[in-house]
C-alpha cells in the first residue's frame, strides 16, 4: 500500500479525531489520544515518536466498537505504518 502524503495524513487524522467523539476513559477516547499525538509529533518532524504513536493506536484497535470507523483507522494505520 502506498504511503500518503503528510499533509493527506493530517487530514485523515483531523477527521478521524473528530468522529472519535467520545470520553478519555473508553477506547474511542484512548484512541483519539494517540491521533493528537500523533498528529503533532508529525507536525514536530519527530518520526520516530511518530511511528510509536501509531503503534500504540495499532494496540488499541480492536477495542474499537465500531465496524466502519475501526476500518477506516485500521485503513490510515496501514498506510503509515
């Protein structure tokens, strides 16, 4: 799979950020947090705290409830990892 651009994954995780709308203490929440970090170790050109943030979002994953959100993750997870 090809790897997207920075500013296509920027504007993949903004939008997954925003449909993760949910509390720090459930898996959406977890989640939500490892893409804002994610996302600003990307804009701090740290690639390699990148890369383990995305890992850790990886782990969380499958605690994901739903389906068609979960896939798009797994989706953006693939092409950056």
């Amino acid at each position: 799979m090809t790897r997207i651009t920075d500013k296509e994954a920027l504007a993949r995780m903004d939008e997954l950020i925003h449909d993760l709308d949910a509390p720090l203490d459930t898996p959406q929440g977890l989640m939500r947090e490892h893409l804002t970090a994610a996302r600003s170790y990307l804009l701090g050109s740290m690639p390699e705290e990148y890369q383990l943030t995305l890992e850790l979002a990886r782990e969380t994953l499958p605690e994901i409830d739903q389906p068609e959100l979960r896939s798009r993750i797994d989706d953006f997870l693939r092409q950056q990892l």
